[in-house]
C-alpha cells in the first residue's frame, strides 16, 4: 500500500494516449492505493467546471470510479488547470488542495505543491499567475460564453509559450532560494514531494537539484 503521486499529466484531446494511460492506472496501480495525490496540471486547460470536453469527461470518469472505489483522491492547482472547482469536486469524487500544503503521510510531514509559485525570477509570470488567482478575475473570465473562454484560454497557451522561449531557462527555473526558504520556514523537517522543479520548464536530465536541505528530501519526477 503506498499513497501515489502524479502530475503534469496535461490530459488533452489531442493526446488520446495520455487518456489511456490515465485510465488503465486508475483501473490498476492506482485502485490498491492508500490515496492518489495530483499535483498540479491534471488538464492542458481547464477554462471553467461547466466546459468539460469528451477527453476531460472521460479522465473525470476515470476518478470518480475509483473514488467510489474507497480510493481517496486529492487534486491541486497547476498552471493550466487553476480554474478547477468546486462542480469537478462533485463530478470526479477528488478534493481540491491549497498549494502548498503539509501532509502528514505515515507519520512524516511531507510539503506538497506545484511548483510554479518558486519560479520567482519569472516576474512576469508571477503577476500573470497572482492575477489569474483573483476571486475577480475569475467570476469576469467564467461569465464570459464557453467559445469566448476557449479562445482566450488558446491565445494565453500561445502567449505562454513565447514567454517561454524569450526567457532563459535560469529565470523560469524554480529559486534556489526559495526552496531553502520553504524548508527553513518549516524548520528543515519536511519532505518535499514535488512532481519536478519547474512544471513548466522541465528541468534537463542530470541537472542537480537546488534544493540544499539538511533534513529535507526533494523528490523529483523526472522532466
Ligand atoms: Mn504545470
């Protein structure tokens, strides 16, 4: 028995295969698991709880069957999916999580988060995201109609990737400082379990980690 992590799956239409995949762990691995903890980026876009597409409803589908199944499922915000609420709760039988948050897992705490919050050199990012995240924001982007969501959600992607591309890596990399903030703040106890440094950016094989923690281990998902 073990609690299982994932993240960063980016399910999409276009890639009916990660669907698959998706499925056939839920039906298998998953359904022996003490918890399934998704940390971030379940979706590519999530432009509202009322907007869900086939693919989408098929992976919703997929977590709802094994949370009846007795399988508790937590889901935290990513970078794409922010928009995740209270109505995907209801269909998928997952339990939304604050980022970031310390849960105690066979008696260790263990700090569990996205990610994007520690790419603080990514000024421009960290506006865009503190933005996103307003309550205001939000209730002005989701009356908006479905199709007029869509195309703003394809020209953001559009706009992300450029952003990415003009930026160096270093910038859009998780803080080294950051990390040894969030492990001091919390006295150099915890675990940090976290899907890889910089969801967005994945970091490039070999690449040491930067987290510099006496007491903490960081565990990375492979880019
Ligand atoms: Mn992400």
């Amino acid at each position: 028995m073990a609690a299982l992590f994932i993240s960063d799956l980016h399910i999409d239409a276009s890639r009916p295969a990660i669907i698959d995949q998706f499925l056939e762990f839920l039906a298998s691995e998953a359904k022996d698991a003490d918890a399934l903890y998704i940390l971030g980026d379940l979706f590519e876009t999530w432009i509202g709880d009322d907007a869900a597409d086939a693919a989408q409803a098929a992976a919703i589908a997929g977590l709802r069957s094994l949370a009846s199944h007795g399988v508790p499922c937590f889901v935290m915000h990513g970078n794409r999916d922010f928009l995740l609420a209270a109505q995907f709760c209801g269909m998928s039988g997952a339990r939304l999580l604050p980022d970031p948050l310390i849960v105690t897992l066979y008696g260790e705490p263990v700090l569990v988060m996205h990610g994007d919050a520690l790419c603080s050199d990514d000024r421009a990012y960290q506006r865009l995201r503190a933005t996103v995240r307003e309550p205001d924001w939000q209730r002005q982007f989701l009356a908006l109609s479905i199709a007029s969501r869509r195309a703003l959600a394809g020209a953001a992607r559009v706009g992300s990737q450029a952003h990415t591309a003009a930026v160096e890596y270093a910038i859009t990399d998780v803080k080294r400082q950051q990390c040894r903030h969030g492990s001091a703040a919390r006295r150099n106890r915890h675990a940090i379990a976290r899907p890889h440094p910089s969801p967005r950016h994945p970091r490039p094989a070999g690449r040491r980690p930067p987290l510099h923690a006496h007491r903490a281990r960081r565990l990375v998902r492979p880019g």
